[in-house]
C-alpha cells in the first residue's frame, strides 16, 4: 500500500504542481502569487513532493513522532486494524539521516526563506500549503477510486503528519528568516549595510570593557567622506548616496573579520579595531585612503539628474554613456586606549578631534 500511494503521488507530480499553481493564481487572498510562482518555486515544489513520495515508500517519519505502520495487504484495507498516535516514550522508530523526508524538508525550509525574501505574509505561505495539501487529498482520493482501493486510517494519519511536518518546516524557516531580518535591520545602516551609530557605542562598551580587563590596547578610526555637499548638490542625493555606498564598501573591504566598521551618520563613518595599537591603525588608515583615492563612482545615465554637467568620461551628448564622477577622498583621525582616552566617550571626542584636524590641515588625509 505505501509504495502504491508513492507512486500515485509520483505519477501526478506535474499535475498536482500545475493544479495548485491555478488554484493559487485564482485565489482573491493571494493575489501575490500571480507575479511570484517562479520557476524556482514550482520546481522546489516538485522537489519537495518527489520526496514526499519517497518518504511515504520508505516508510519514514519525523524523528520526534513516528506512527507505527501495520503491514497491509490489498485485501485488508476495509478492515485493518486502526493505531492511534503514540506516546514520545513509546516510539521506537527513526527516519535514517539524509533520507526522502530530510530532504523534503529541505525543500520546505528552502521555500520559507525564499518567501520571506519575495516580501510574503505568514498566513500566504500557509495558504499555498493548505492548497497543496487539499490538491494532494483530491488527487489520492479521485486515483484510489479508480484502483478500487480504501485508504486505512492509520494511512491517512501517517500521509497527514508528513504533510503537517512540511508546513512546520516551511513556516518556521519564515518565521526565522524574518527574525534574522529584523535583527539584522535594527543594526545595520540601510544604504551602506555597514552597522549603525546604536550598534557602534554598543559594541564600543563592550570593546573597551574587554581592553581595560585583558590591557589590551584599542583604536578607533573616524572617515569622513570630504565634499560630499557639492556632488549632492551638482548630481542630486541619488549620486552622492552611490558615492556613500562606495566609500563604505572600500572601508568593509579593508576591514578584518574582528573589526567593527559603522556608518557614524550623515557623511561620516566609524571602525571600532580591537586589539588594536595606533601604529597598526594608521596602516590600516592608510590603506583606506589610497583605495578611496583610486575609486570611480559610475553613475548610470538613468540615475543623472537632467542638467548635470559631463565630464570627460561622457559624450558630447551626455546621452550614451554613464557618468564618472572623479574619484572622491577622506579624512581620517585616529585614537588609541589608552593613551587617547580610557572611556569610549573620550575615545570618540580624541578621534573626531584628530579628524577635523585632518580636515583643516587639506583633506584626504590621517591624523592621529
């Protein structure tokens, strides 16, 4: 029996998948889906069902509740016997590692994810398994009558708890991916991906705390971006945000894994070096302000605002080719626990001072 319903579920992939689909795309709730059933979601589903399938003919079941499975004969399905769900301390039976069902989940986990980046709701993606769900029980019942054949009880308890395993899988991978996402927006810089001011004083507590304890040294570096007011105001903020995006993924790039690098605000950025003596943090200083010297900015022709001036890098027209804007520059400062400051608000006030220092004595350069 278990291997006859594999193969019903098998043989009807592609329809059960194109059946869902439609139902989905008729659906007033999920008007969502006429745009987003990718080919990536249809064919994950039909992964997942593959499996689905080979899980039913291996007779497996979640780790944590498995339903002990009477072996059936055709001509017992009327009258076989009914088992009900049993206790955890009774289970007996594992699913093997990296069978059908694991990689069924998988699949489920992979479109949760995949759902909560494409900007779904919960209640959508228990939608679509709903759906799902009633398409697979449609199709089992209308095949089953076909074959003369009676699905026990205890048949249909086992196909529910692999369905239901499915959906849990699937809607907790959302629900994850969604805190991963929430986490990640509450301290990061939206256009420059770096972290933000609030997660760099927190961070810097925590550095310092672990500088005074262990006496190792500490040096925060402040950049700022020189001249950003007349590219906003000649290109518009679109340009000069393209600028800011730059410049942050130079400062990322020469940042160790260890390091803390942070949009500060406005035009000016912030990278915590623990363990970290002032002479290494003016190499790495260093190392900044020659990659930002080198940098062009392409700004494509779509994103220039109408009657910004060409440069050499554009046509005569200013039509067929993008805009280079000349490569930028910044200002560094530099302050060390502990001869600079032995809290993070002195350690702050130094390497800002240093910074304007820098800014006053011409730009695009470290100061220390």
């Amino acid at each position: 029996m278990f291997k006859q319903i594999a193969e019903i579920i098998s043989e009807n992939i592609d329809t059960i998948t194109r059946r869902w689909v439609d139902e989905l795309r008729q659906s007033e709730r999920t008007q969502v889906h006429h745009n987003m059933l990718t080919a990536e979601i249809v064919s994950g589903t039909k992964v997942t069902l593959h499996n689905f399938a080979q899980s039913i003919a291996a007779r497996e079941s979640p780790d944590h509740e498995t339903i002990p499975m009477p072996a059936l004969q055709a001509g017992d399905l009327r009258t076989g016997p009914i088992s009900t769900r049993p206790r955890l301390q009774d289970l007996t039976a594992t699913r093997p590692l990296g069978g059908p069902l694991e990689r069924a989940q998988q699949s489920a986990a992979k479109h949760g994810q995949l759902r909560q980046t494409q900007g779904f709701e919960l209640h959508e993606v228990i939608l679509e398994y709903v759906k799902l769900r009633q398409i697979v029980w449609a199709t089992l019942k209308e095949d089953t009558e076909r074959r003369n054949l009676l699905l026990d009880v205890d048949m249909v308890a086992y196909i529910d708890l692999l369905l239901d395993e499915l959906m849990l899988t699937s809607t907790e991978n959302f629900y994850h991916a969604s805190v991963r996402d929430l986490e990640k927006r509450a301290i990061r810089d939206p256009l420059t991906q770096l972290y933000n001011k609030d997660y760099f004083q927190q961070r810097l507590q925590e550095e310092m705390r672990r500088a005074l304890r262990h006496s190792e040294p500490l040096t925060v570096v402040m950049i700022d971006l020189d001249r950003l007011k007349p590219i906003n105001d000649t290109y518009g903020h679109p340009v000069g945000d393209a600028v800011l995006s730059a410049v942050a993924h130079v400062i990322a790039d020469a940042s160790r894994q260890s390091d803390i690098p942070c949009r500060y605000g406005g035009d000016e950025f912030a990278v915590i070096l623990p363990e970290t003596a002032k002479s290494q943090a003016e190499v790495f200083a260093s190392r900044i302000l020659a990659a930002v010297h080198g940098l062009s900015v392409v700004v494509s022709q779509i994103d220039r605002p109408k009657g910004a001036p060409i440069n050499a890098e554009s046509s005569s027209n200013g039509n067929s080719k993008p805009l280079v804007l000349p490569a930028p520059s910044v200002s560094i400062g530099i302050a060390s626990f502990p001869e600079d400051g032995r809290n993070p608000e002195m350690l702050v006030a130094r390497a800002d001072a240093a910074l304007y220092r820098a800014k006053r004595e011409g730009r695009n350069r470290v100061s220390n």
